[in-house]
C-alpha cells in the first residue's frame, strides 16, 4: 500500500481521484488544494509518489517542483492537466517531474501510471543496493562449516521471525544476512544499519524515524530504518552497541509491529524482518548489565554462526579469485591471477584479525606492489607470507617456497640463539639485535617457538 499526494485546487475532481485510486489499487491518498500546502504535508508526511496538477492559484505546479529541486527531496512527481498543452509538460520533466499525463485519460490509465512510477522506484533501490554490494565477498565455498551453514539459511528464510547471526568481526555477517534476505524471496529493500557507527543521539531517529520539529534540525520529516525496510529485510548490526534506551524501543516495536516516530502520535504498522548480528557474547554482556535479556530472547529465534575463516581455508582460493577479480575490475586494472604458490600461502596463514576484510586487505596490498599479470608467494606481504610459512612449517612440513626457506632459516636462528642463552628472553633479543624482548617473543610466536 502506498500513499499518494494529490495536488489539485479543484477539490471534487481530487476527491474522485483519491476514491478510484483506493478502490481500483488500494492507495492512501491525502489532498493539498495548492502548491504550499503540498510542500507543507511532504516535510510532515512519507508520500511515495505526487499527483500534481500545473495550473492552480497561488503558487503553481512548476513552483513546487522547483521548490522540490531546492530541497533535495527526491518523491517522484506525476503531472497531470486538463490543457492538453504538451510544451508545458515536458517544461514539468525537465523541472524534475517524472511523466505527465492528461486528465481526460481514464481511471485505470492513471492507475497505471502511478504503478510503473512505484515500481521504477523500487529497481532503483534495488540497483543503489548491488551498487552498494559491490566489492562484498560473495557467501563462497564449499567446505562443510559452509554447507552446513547454506543449510541452515535454506531453513529459516521462509519464516520472517527474527534471526541472530553470530560471528568475528569480518567473517562475513552482513553477506549472510544478504544471502538470506535473497532466499526468502521478499519483495522489499534489504536495509542495513550499522549501530555501532550511529551517534547515540541519533539512534532513535534512524531506526524509527521523527516528525518535522522534532528537535533541532529536524526540519523535514524522517522515515526510519523499519519504515524503509517495509516488505522485506531490516540489518542491524553490531546490535550489542545499541544504547539501553534504544533496546528498550527495539523490542517493543518487534513485539508490536509498530513504530511512533520521533515527536509524532501516530502509530506506523511496519512489516520488515529484523536480522541482527553481533560479534560480541551477548550473554556475558547481560551478565555485566549491557544487554537486556529480553531483547536477546526476541532476536535469538533463529541463530547462524558464521565460520571464522580459518576454519574453513578450503574456501580461500574460490574467496580470493573473486575479490581479486572484483577489485581488477573497480580499479580499471588489467586482470590479475594468483599462482599456486601464492594461494598456498595465504591458506597457510591464520586470519586471526578481520577473516575475508583481511583477505580482501591483503590482495589489494599485492595488486599495489606489482605489476606482474600472475601474483606470486614473493608478493605476499611479510606479515601475511612469512606468518603463513611459519605456520606451516611448524607442523613439521617440508620448506617449498621462498617464504617457506625463510622462515625455516629464521626458526633455526632464534631457536639457536635461544640455546645458546639459556632461553633467557632479554639477552637473545639484544644478542640478535632486536629492539626489545616483545620483538623476540612476537617472532617467537609466529614460529610457535616456546621452552615447553
């Protein structure tokens, strides 16, 4: 259901309109008898389209569209005359009006009209989305944590009860709440909010919106994040950063279906499906009083846990030709390739800190370095290539590559210099003229070298 503005001085014609417009599509209308009193109700209310008529008294059809154009507001326009004249129109489009059409046309050609302009606006959401996916990992792989978590998005995706999707920060969250926004087959937007990033004051605003004068600055009205996800998916996340206030609303409006924005009265039914995420125990955060428990109840109906990608090294390769294909192409780069070697480094190393952000880090760090067509293990950065090899090495393989005989000869090194002072931490360092002692033992580490 979508609410139409109809701009018209003459009242009966704009009172048929809006009878035939909610008996033949089911639309809301509200009616403004002139220019000012319509640009008054579309700073108060969320129209989705305008039906404006160019000839009435005061200020006119084409002062509302450039009024419009001034503000930035982007509610597509229909403009619809009794003169026939087809200058004036097309004077209407280039103010930013959408289509034009007569009102000699009959009911159903209106309908019409209006229904093709709604349904343009929903593709150009959906296309500023792929837009805005563009460069995201793809849900890639075929290891088992994979396909046992495919299935588990098969499963809940037709039922549009709220889901909880756990994991480290940047295995892949928000493309899993993707995957199951396009599994379930919704008609509406897939929106995502990043709690963590909103000002705390701002909070309340974005996720349910505020009327016009609601506080200072608020000089249009807002649709919330639940508003704009309407028929399909609202993401959230980070949700353990929500503020306490802010909870307290969040499950108050999943429980009721509702929303009052920000300095309204009225309450908006809203329909999208909540799909949070967190990286965070939440349990232990209820525990030290930062959760409520009530809310995680709510959100923990369907949980998916997204495999860190160390878990699932299998994957790296399919992972990392598609960012690398992805990235040749948004950088206008020649395409690239990555050599057996290289692909056996990076499944070697550990991806310990962001999982695929950091794959994708470390590719964009080698397409910087050089400029040969086939990326090798040389390329590898230092902290990526040789943890990898240490790695490796330290389950008693065989050195391969370059990386690998280096960290072999490194390993050899400390462990000797070890030996040689009596594994006392201080004195090996400045013996191998390192910095400091927390330079020995971080090496140490990567080698998985210790006294035991």
């Amino acid at each position: 259901m979508s609410l139409i503005l109809i701009v018209d001085d003459v009242q009966p014609l704009a009172e048929q309109y809006a009878y035939d417009l909610k008996r033949l599509a089911g639309h809301d209308t509200l009616h403004a008898p002139d220019g000012s009193v319509a640009l008054d109700l579309l700073s108060r209310e969320a129209v989705d389209c305008v039906l404006l008529d160019l000839e009435m008294p005061g200020m006119d059809g084409f002062e509302v569209l450039r009024q419009l154009e001034r503000r930035g507001q982007r509610v597509p326009v229909i403009v619809y005359t009794g003169t026939g004249d087809f200058d004036r129109c097309a004077q209407a489009i280039r103010l930013g009006a959408v289509s034009f059409i007569d009102k000699s046309e009959p009911m159903e050609r209106v309908v019409q009209e209006i229904a093709g302009v709604l349904e343009r606006q929903r593709l150009a959401t959906q296309v500023a989305e792929l837009q805005r996916e563009r460069g995201e990992a793809p849900l890639a792989g075929s290891s088992p944590p994979m396909q046992k978590l495919r299935e588990a998005i098969a499963r809940v995706a037709p039922i549009p009860s709220p889901a909880l999707i756990v994991g480290e920060s940047g295995s892949g969250k928000e493309v899993v709440a993707r995957e199951l926004h396009r599994v379930s087959g919704v008609k509406g937007p897939f929106i995502a909010i990043n709690c963590a990033a909103l000002p705390h004051d701002l909070v309340e605003s974005e996720l349910f919106g505020h009327e016009r004068g609601a506080f200072t600055g608020a000089v249009t009205l807002h649709k919330g994040a639940f508003e704009s996800a309407a028929q399909g998916t609202l993401f959230l996340d980070e949700i353990g950063e929500l503020p306490a206030a802010a909870q307290a609303k969040l499950l108050r409006v999943l429980e009721q279906r509702q929303v009052t924005r920000l300095g309204g009265t009225r309450t908006i039914a809203v329909d999208a499906r909540v799909v949070a995420a967190t990286n965070r125990d939440l349990e232990a955060e209820i525990t030290a009083g930062r959760f409520r428990s009530d809310l995680y109840y709510r959100l923990n109906v369907h949980v998916l846990a997204v495999p860190p990608l160390r878990d699932r090294l299998s994957d790296v390769p399919e992972l990392a030709r598609y960012l690398l294909a992805d990235m040749c192409g948004r950088f206008r780069m020649r395409p690239r390739s990555l050599s057996d070697a290289a692909l056996a480094g990076l499944m070697a190393y550990d991806w310990r800190g962001n999982n695929v952000r950091e794959l994708r880090n470390t590719l964009e760090r080698m397409l910087i370095a050089t400029d040969r067509e086939t990326l090798e293990a040389a390329d590898l950065p230092s902290d990526v290539g040789e943890e990898g090899a240490a790695q490796r090495l330290s389950t008693g393989a065989e050195p391969r590559t370059f990386q690998e005989l280096k960290a072999a000869a490194e390993r050899r090194i400390v462990l000797t210099a070890l030996e040689q002072h009596a594994w006392h931490i201080t004195r090996t360092a400045e013996a191998l003229g390192l910095a400091d002692h927390a330079s020995l033992l971080k090496i140490m580490r990567r080698h998985g070298i210790s006294r035991d």
